[in-house]
C-alpha cells in the first residue's frame, strides 16, 4: 500500500501514474488543500480538482489543470456585467464549485465529498484532503501578506517572498482517510510527489500529527525533485528557493526535506550533484524525472515501487531538532 503526498500539476501527473499501475485499495493520494479558497460565493479546492481531474483523464492536457474542451460562457457572461475575473472557472468545472459548496453548506465533509466525486469520475484509488480542517496558506511577500490564490493566480507570483505561512495548520486535525492510510499495516512507502515543496507539500506537513506519524512509522519516504537543472519543472518553486536563500537545485530540495525523506529521485540533468545529496543522508537516484506522456508517468511510478521494495526494512530517520519545519521557511534577515 502507497501513499503519496500530492498538490498541483506535478503531484497529479505522478499520483496518475502510480494509479495507473497500483489497485485501487493499494494506493492513497492525499491533497493539499491549503489553497483552497472561498471565491464568488464558492468554495474552491484547486489542487483537489487537478489531481481528481488527472486521476480521471478528463483533464486540460495542455494546462495539466482544469477540464478537457472546457467552454467560458459564465466567465464571459460575468465580465459583462463587471465581475471579478481574474480566477478563471470553465463551465464544467463550476459544476464541481457549485456541488461541492452546496454540500459542505448543508454539513458534510470535504473528504465524503470527495470521495464521491472520484467515485462519480470511475476513479479508483482514494483521493483525501490533508484535513477537514481550515488550513490556508499565506504568503508574506514584499507587498504584504497574501493569500495564496492572490498570490499565485491574481499576482502571476510576482511579489518577492519572504516566508509562507500554514495558517490553521497548528490546529489542524489529520482527514479520517489520512489517519487510516498512514495507520495502515500494510503500508509500504510514503511517496512525495514533484510538487512545490512550499505551496503544495509544506501545509500537508505542518499537520504537527502528519510528521509524528511519518517519523514513528519507520517506512521508506521517497521524494522526488521538482527542481531540474537549476529551474523548476512547472510553477514558482524556483523563484521561491532563490527569494529564501536558498539553492535552487535538487540540492536545494534535499535541504528543504533533510531528516523527512531518505530517498531523493533526481533527474538526469542533476546527475554531478548526486553525491551532495549523498552527503546530506539522503540516497539520491538519478532517473529521466520529466513526465511528458502516460508512459513517463509509469515509469517514475514503477522505479518508485521498485525502490519501496527495496528499502522495506529501512528505517526513516527521525528529524533531528534542528531542521525548518516547511511553515518556517524564510528569506535571511539581510535579504
């Protein structure tokens, strides 16, 4: 049994991936849903929609988010009459924002929701949220504090970085589907997909309860880089790696996971910095990490299922004190 840390297009391409090749009941995916967001009288839970979407293969393969032969009516319609636009929602996808808002408006939880809607798309591994809890991240940047989605879609990334905040997180209880994977007897490895370490994978683990369990579980953590030759495969985790001092190279993301992970699967590119990984405790395997087609996608998927296999009886280390948890990740005091 896998589970697998995932947000973003990234952590979809790969979570497909392992779907594609895993049963059903031997696979969990688990979302950040620290950028959900309320907008327009909706609630909105990006990373859980491109991950399900994905996992469906209904989504946009030109984007690697939102629907396939999305239509734009209602966004049209709403600029006509001077709405906000600057978060787009395809008519198809709105039907998920519409659905999901009226059920957690009437007292069910995220994760039943969800998991009705990956039963609905003929998905068949679990797909859980972090929490049932409110976790929003916040980006402290040079212009202020930020939400996320301000950040990220209505400022394209723009703003400066200074740290990232899990607000919520502290509070936070484990989602029931979470609980049980990390519980689960047969448990193999926990797998943390290329996603951006900060936005995507830094609120999963500031669940204080997520981390206790990944250290006292003593199974493999394989991470695999979204960083290849010195940028990032998609999105701003570049960006962020240089505002917070960061290298901005798979070293880097080995830094950034020192002491959670003992297995760091790099890209070909990276191949001279395999033996700084190696340094660093971390195993560094060196593999073609790009995931153009359904195939790349397997293919990560099953180098990972070979090196849980391998690594078994390995025991993860515990995280010495004095490694950053993600949520205290900063730019230096002189930057």
């Amino acid at each position: 049994m896998f589970l697998a840390l995932a947000g973003g297009v990234g952590g979809a391409k790969l979570a497909t991936g392992l779907a594609n090749i895993l049963p059903g009941a031997d696979l969990t995916v688990v979302v950040n849903t620290g950028d959900d967001f309320e907008h327009l009288g909706l609630h909105i839970s990006p990373d859980i929609d491109t991950v399900m979407y994905n996992l469906a293969g209904i989504h946009n393969r030109a984007t690697g988010w939102g629907v396939q032969g999305e239509t734009w009516h209602f966004m049209r319609a709403l600029k006509a009459l001077g709405g906000e636009t600057w978060f787009q929602l395809g008519d198809r996808d709105l039907a998920t924002h519409v659905e999901r808002t009226r059920r957690l408006k009437s007292g069910e939880s995220l994760s039943a929701i969800t998991s009705d809607f990956c039963r609905a798309l003929g998905i068949p591994c679990s797909v859980v949220p972090m929490s049932d809890d409110r976790v929003r991240t916040i980006v402290h940047t040079d212009r202020g504090a930020l939400a996320f989605q301000d950040y990220f879609v209505r400022l394209r990334c723009e703003p400066r970085v200074l740290r990232i905040e899990c607000e919520g997180a502290e509070r936070a209880r484990m989602s029931a589907g979470l609980e049980a994977a990390l519980n689960h007897t047969r448990l193999q490895a926990v797998v943390i997909c290329p996603s951006n370490p900060f936005l995507s994978v830094a609120p999963i683990l500031a669940i204080s309860a997520v981390r206790a369990s990944l250290r006292s579980r003593g199974v493999p953590v394989i991470a695999v880089s979204p960083i290849v030759g010195g940028q990032a495969v998609k999105g701003p985790a570049g960006k962020i790696l240089k505002e917070l001092g960061q290298e901005v190279s798979c070293i880097g993301i080995a830094r950034y996971y020192q002491g959670m992970i003992d297995t760091l699967v790099i890209d070909d590119a990276d191949r001279s910095l395999a033996p700084s990984i190696d340094a660093l405790g971390i195993e560094p395997v060196i593999t073609d990490t790009i995931m153009r087609e359904t195939s790349d996608k397997e293919r990560l998927a099953k180098l990972i299922m070979a090196l849980a296999s391998k690594k078994s009886s390995a025991v993860t280390p515990e995280c010495p004190g004095t490694t950053p948890t993600p949520q205290d990740w900063r730019a230096p005091r002189d930057s």
